[in-house]
C-alpha cells in the first residue's frame, strides 16, 4: 500500500481502539494539483524542499483557487456506522453507501431501483496489508489552528512521498478514525502501524502530501456534533437485495 495521507492509512488499515459514539457530520475537503501545475507554482522542475515548503504554506481555500474547485466528501456518522453523501452509480442513478463496521458490512443503496446492494469488509480488509514501506515522522515543532482545533505539525516521509500531517487530540476526531479503523482486519503489520499512529500522534485534521511523481494534494477534516436519526443508517423498508454485478 503507498500512502497517500495519513487519514487515508489510517481509515484502511486495521481496527485501533474500542468502538465510541460520535454522532454528526464530517466534512472532507480536498484539493489536487498535477506536477506540472506544482511545477509552474514553485518555478522548479526538480522540487526542492524550498519548493515544498511554498505549496506546504498555502491554505486549502489558496490551493483551491489554484485547481478551480475542492472535492467534498461528506459523511454523517452515528456510533460505528457511516452513511455517505449521494452520488452517480452507473445504470442506477443516485446512490449511496451505508458502512458498518461492528457488523463488516457495506451496503450500496439505489433508491431508483429500490434495492441495494451488499458486500462483505471482512473479505477485503487485510489485501496487501503487509505490504508496506516504513514510515519515518518527525516533528516540526509548530502547532497552528484548524478548524477550532490547535493542531501539531509532523513531516511523514514513506519511500518518495513526503508529507507534512497535523494531528489533534480532539476526542470526537479520534473516535470517527477508531470507528474507520474497525473496516479492516487486524493482523498485518500496516494495521499494528495504524495503532500506534493514532495513538502516539492523535486525529488527522490536515494533510498535505507530495507523492512519487510529484502531484500534490492537501485534505482537511472538519466534524460538526449533531443528532441524526437512526433512519438515515438503515436500508429503508421495502428495498431488495440486489445481485451484485459478476456475482
């Protein structure tokens, strides 16, 4: 597995601590720039860390002008189970997805079709999960304010990505990636990495990462405390199973 971003490792490796309850919506804004658009930003073919650091200084909402628009993934959470934002399913119209990981179940929803489609995490949790590079952090000695939250910053490196990553100790934060954590199995090396992670360094807020190839991208977490009712993390009533496609 490459790393991609510290929130990303963690919500695909291994389960941390015990399920908590958290309740609300959680908001994920990210912004991606190709290396040729990173290029013409930093005036460097070659990056530098000088370059790097140019890039690392912009906020979301700078990078965001850059590329013309942020992705926004929206996710409502209630305990351990997860519903995502709507989006476009091919030949079925909108759709969306409910996770829950105490039970290792996803379920895909076609409310079109009035059916959904259901698949097991258990099947899929620890594919690769040993496969991977080690990871190197070290502080930065600085702390900044995201979203209300007083962050700590970490340079992450793992093979040629290089990433700075700020962490919190906000509990609600720290429960949303414990409940994320409980997709995949438990038994790789990735996962007891995952763990420890988020034990030693917190919640992911933000994330900005250099990969490989020189593309750049920056993700910023935010969750807003809410009640949601429990109607939103069931499949409604009356919806069929549906065969999956290849099944």
């Amino acid at each position: 597995m490459r790393l991609r971003s510290i929130a990303t490792t963690l919500a695909l490796l291994g389960p941390g601590l015990a399920a908590q309850q958290v309740e609300g919506v959680l908001t994920i804004k990210t912004v991606n720039l190709a290396a040729d658009v990173v290029a013409d930003q930093t005036g460097e073919e070659e990056l530098s860390d000088g370059g790097r650091e140019k890039l690392f200084a912009m906020t979301l909402d700078q990078m965001a002008a850059i590329a013309g628009s942020a992705h926004t993934n929206v996710m409502h959470v209630k305990g351990g189970r997860m519903r995502s934002a709507s989006f476009e399913m091919p030949g079925l119209g909108a759709a969306y997805m409910l996770l829950d990981p105490a039970g290792g179940m996803m379920r895909t929803v076609a409310p079109a079709r009035r059916g959904y489609f259901e698949v097991s995490l258990r099947d899929h949790g620890d594919a690769g999960g040993d496969d991977v590079e080690p990871m190197h952090v070290e502080p930065l000695g600085r702390t900044q304010v995201i979203n209300g939250l007083r962050c700590t910053g970490y340079r992450v490196t793992q093979g040629d990505q290089i990433m700075r990553v700020w962490t919190s100790d906000d509990a609600a934060l720290k429960a949303l990636v414990t409940n994320q954590l409980r997709l995949a199995g438990e038994e790789s090396e990735g996962a007891r990495n995952s763990r420890a992670l988020l034990a030693r360094y917190g919640a992911p807020v933000m994330t900005q990462t250099f990969d490989e190839e020189g593309n750049y991208s920056i993700e910023v977490w935010s969750y807003e405390p809410k009640p949601l009712p429990d109607s939103l993390f069931v499949v409604p009533a009356g919806f069929t199973k549906l065969r999956t496609p290849g099944n």
